[in-house]
C-alpha cells in the first residue's frame, strides 16, 4: 500500500520517483516516539529519581540533581548530531535510524533495572548518568535523521505533511510517557511509586523498541548519500552552511525549552508550587499533550498552502506576547486555570514546532544535510532545551519568584523570533 492520494511522485532529487509507504512513515516517526517517551518519563518522575538516587535532606538538592542528570544527558545530544550526521551523510539514513534506535532501546529498558541508592550507594546515580548521557548521544541523532528521511522521501506539496509526522512521533512519545506516568501514579500508591512503581513506564519501553527496529531494518530510502568519500561532511558542512548553522542554532533555541518547560517541568511545578497532586498535574499535562499532538501536525501540513514562514513566526510572536499571562494561569493554584494556560501553550507551540521539521531540513544542502541539521538543532537542544527545567527550578529558588521561567521563556521565544525573519521560505521547492 502506498500513499498516492496523498503524496504522488517524489521529487527530491529534482525527478520523479517511487511515493513514500506507511510503513516508511513508521519507521521514521516510532523511533521519535521512542527517544521522546523516555525523556518524558524521566522528566515526569524526576521528583521520584530525587528520592531514589539523589537523597538529601534538602528537597531542592535532590530535585536539581534529577534534572541535572536529565540537562546533561542533553549535553551528550551535539556528540550524537557529529556521529549520525556523519553517518547519515556517508552510508544512509536508514543506517542512522536503526542505530539510534538500537542504542536507545537498551538504554531505556537498564534504567528500568537500575538498583538505587540504597541499595548500592553512589555508584547507583553514576550508572543513571552514564545511561543518561549513552541516551544523549542517541537522540543526538535520531530526531534529525527522522526528519530528513521522511522530507527526501515525501513530494515537495505534500513534504510539510509528511515530515510533519517525524514531530507527531515526538510529541507523541512525550504525551505516551506524560500518559504512562500519569496511569502509574494513579493506579499505585506513592510508596508503590517511590519502591518500584518508576521502573515501569522503562521497562515498557522494549515494546516499543523492538516494533521500531524491526521496522527500520526494512525500510527502503531514497535518495542515496552524496557526501564526497575523500571529505568529512563537517568539514564541508562549516565551510559551505555556517551561516544557515547559525540561524538554525538561534532559531531552534526555544524550541527544546518551551516543550520541556511547558510539558515537562511543569508537571513537578505544578506539584510542589500549586500543591496539586501529581496524578492530577500529569492528568492535566496529557490533555494538554494531546491539544499539542493533534495542532503541531495541522500547523506543519498547514504550511503547505500558506507556507513555512508565517506560521512559525506567528507562533513564536504569540510566545513572546503570551507566555507571561499564560504562566499566570498555571500559576494560579487553580487545576481549571492551570489546565487553560497550559493549553494556551500548547496552541503556540504547535504552530512555531510543528513546521520546525521541514523548516530545517528545507534550510540545508542535500551533500552535508545530516550533519548540518544536526549540528544546528542539537547545540540548541543541548545547551539551552535540556538545562531549561533545571534553569527553572534554579531562578524560582534564587528569586523567589515563582514567574521567573516566564520571562526566561520569552527571551528565548524573541531569540528565535529574530532568527525565524530572516528565514528563506523554500515551500514547494525542489531539496536539491
């Protein structure tokens, strides 16, 4: 079966080819799914690490730990972007993918079987880190490699759509976990959840693990890698595209801390500043999720008719202008004012991420695309998405104010709003 309603002939490389199938769409969006399931999950339980790994007398210390751990598994993410990209450019895509997979779905299923520490001392949040940071190095590469593959496959009216299925496998990874936690915590107590319940949600993971690497291993691809043989594609990535590396930088700044400010931290917001309890923070957290999942992918096909430009910088205006009386809302102690406000988010970010896919693959050479892609995306996502929640709880504690995450939010929405300006809308045109 094929998708020829929807897609029609390739045209990639400049000519028509074979129209992308289902199982192409799956192979390049699960794994997405399942890089993004993971860290949500520990974003989500990140209170419960803190008690298991991290104990202190001091509720902060432990909780910043937690969230240390998860910025520096993000840390690892442009050492992942350097090795795929590579990869993806010199021996192909797909090659890319079922690797990235492959080291993701092992590493999600060891944390599940991770002793603590009490039961082993230090050693246990040592080995969380080197898991942690093995993770890092994995979606380093898979979020991009997933973008590009759909993009080069997909016809050019159709390639907001179709790549826009490589951010649904995200999102939709970051909302199964926001669901898996939230099940766990309501079905157990929260001694259950603290003892063991936490090891569930990545245990679970292999299920998820095995689908997509069976899938990958049988995915086709096309176009073929061009990088020149006698050339690293990083040298030829920072010598012909480090202004578009640069804008890429800027403009994916806030695209990595508003997702995990918005629909990670703030679940742990929710409970230790608003006092909810955290079933019902991780209850809200996955309608919003959903809002989320369903808009990102009707503002990415969106862009194929009006184009990639107005949507993103109408999303990222509308962050700069609303983020602050959005996070009064969920400031509110309120669950129904809080359940709003977060929505509001979810309707922003949906239309400044949801483009972002095939906004970036559209902005790089075919030759270098892997590595560039993933240079921009992953030091953006590394230095400034992985440290957000742990930059929040650190400017809540040091102003004592309980707002601060709101202006960090719109400097970084007016950084990528800057970069999105200068954007070059490529709709419809060839990726060649």
């Amino acid at each position: 079966m094929t998708i020829s309603a929807l897609d029609g002939p390739r045209v990639g490389t400049d000519g028509p080819r074979a129209t992308i199938t289902p199982r192409m769409i799956a192979a390049g969006s699960l794994g997405n799914m399942l890089e993004w399931y993971d860290f949500a999950a520990y974003g989500f339980l990140a209170s419960v690490f803190a008690k298991n790994f991290f104990p202190s007398a001091d509720p902060f210390v432990g909780l910043i730990s937690a969230f240390g751990i998860f910025a520096a598994s993000f840390l690892m993410r442009p050492l992942g972007g350097l090795i795929f990209g590579h990869i993806g450019d010199r021996h192909g895509r797909r090659l890319a993918l079922y690797i990235s997979a492959g080291m993701m779905s092992v590493s999600t299923v060891a944390i599940g079987l991770l002793p603590t520490y009490g039961q082993i001392g230090a050693a246990a949040p040592l080995l969380l880190l080197a898991l942690r940071l093995l993770q890092g190095v994995s979606i380093g590469g898979e979020y991009t490699m997933a973008a590009i593959f759909l993009g080069e496959n997909a016809h050019a009216r159709r390639r907001g759509a179709i790549t826009g299925f490589a951010g649904l496998g995200a999102t939709g990874g970051t909302l199964l976990g926001s669901a898996v936690g939230a099940l766990t915590a309501s079905v157990l107590t929260t001694d259950q959840l603290v003892a063991w319940g936490w090891r569930l949600p990545f245990l679970a993971g292999i299920l998820l693990g095995g689908f997509t690497l069976l899938l990958r291993r049988s995915a086709n691809e096309m176009p073929e890698p061009v990088a020149p043989p006698g050339q690293a594609p990083i040298v030829a990535a920072l010598r012909e595209d480090w202004r578009n590396i640069l804008r890429g930088i800027a403009l994916n700044g806030m695209l990595g801390a508003s997702f995990y400010l918005v629909f990670v931290y703030l679940t742990t917001y929710m409970h230790q500043i608003d006092g909810l309890p955290e079933r019902e923070a991780l209850q809200i957290n996955t309608v919003s999720m959903i809002v989320l999942l369903a808009l990102a992918f009707f503002f990415s096909a969106l862009t194929d008719r009006v184009g990639r430009k107005i949507v993103v910088v109408g999303g990222l205006a509308g962050l700069v202008l609303f983020s602050w009386p959005l996070f009064r809302l969920i400031d509110s102690s309120d669950p129904a004012l809080i359940l709003m406000g977060q929505i509001g988010f979810a309707v922003l970010i949906a239309a400044y991420a949801g483009p972002m896919p095939v906004v970036l693959v559209e902005m790089f050479k075919h030759k270098t695309r892997c590595t560039a892609l993933s240079i921009s995306y992953n030091v953006a996502a590394g230095l400034i998405g992985g440290t957000a929640p742990m930059v929040a709880v650190y400017l809540v504690n040091r102003t004592q104010n309980d707002m601060s995450p709101a202006f960090y939010l719109i400097g970084l929405a007016a950084l990528s709003l800057a970069a999105a300006l200068t954007l070059k809308d490529r709709t419809g045109q060839s990726l060649t």
